[in-house]
C-alpha cells in the first residue's frame, strides 16, 4: 500500500506538467484555427478582386469585338450575309442529324 502513495505522489508532478502541455496546446490550437481563418479571409479577397479585375478585361474585350465585328459588316454586308446563311446552313443540318 506504500508502494501505491509513493508512486502516485511521484506522478502528481507528472500529471501537472501534462496538464500545463495540454493547456498549451490548446492555446496553440486556437490561435492556430483564428490565423487559418485570416488567411483564408484574405484569400478570398484577393481572388475577388482577381475575378473582378479578369470580368472587367473580359467585358473590354467583348465590346472591342463587337465594334469590329458591327464595323465590318457595315463595310461588307454581301460577305457578311452569305458567312451567316452558310453558317445558319451548317448548323440546320447538324442538327436535323438527329
């Protein structure tokens, strides 16, 4: 029976000190998970306006094309025309295919 309280008063140290490690780990962990949280806000935002930016030059880009394409059919409406029956034509027959 001695045997047991002298081991049990030699773990008590033991125990504290785990749990002194445990407490900190947990702390660690916390503010662990809060600086994850961060970067992934911050990451978020950056790729917004990445998408943002990328729309916006796609959208530039769209309407360049347009007015070209407005332009030359404006100065070539004979060609223009017979480009769109003989793509209409093409495309019918893909798909009466079916």
């Amino acid at each position: 029976m001695a045997d047991k309280l002298e081991t049990t008063a030699n773990m008590e140290p033991g125990v504290a000190e785990l749990k002194e490690d445990l407490a900190r780990l947990r702390e660690d962990l916390a503010k662990l998970a809060a600086t994850v949280g961060e970067t992934a806000k911050a990451g978020l935002k950056g790729a917004t306006a990445d998408a943002g930016a990328a729309a916006g030059e796609a959208g530039d880009w769209a309407e360049v094309q347009y007015h070209n394409m407005r332009t030359c059919i404006r100065e070539q409406p004979i060609t223009s025309c017979a480009i769109a029956a003989g793509a209409g034509f093409v495309l019918g027959q893909i798909l009466l295919r079916r």
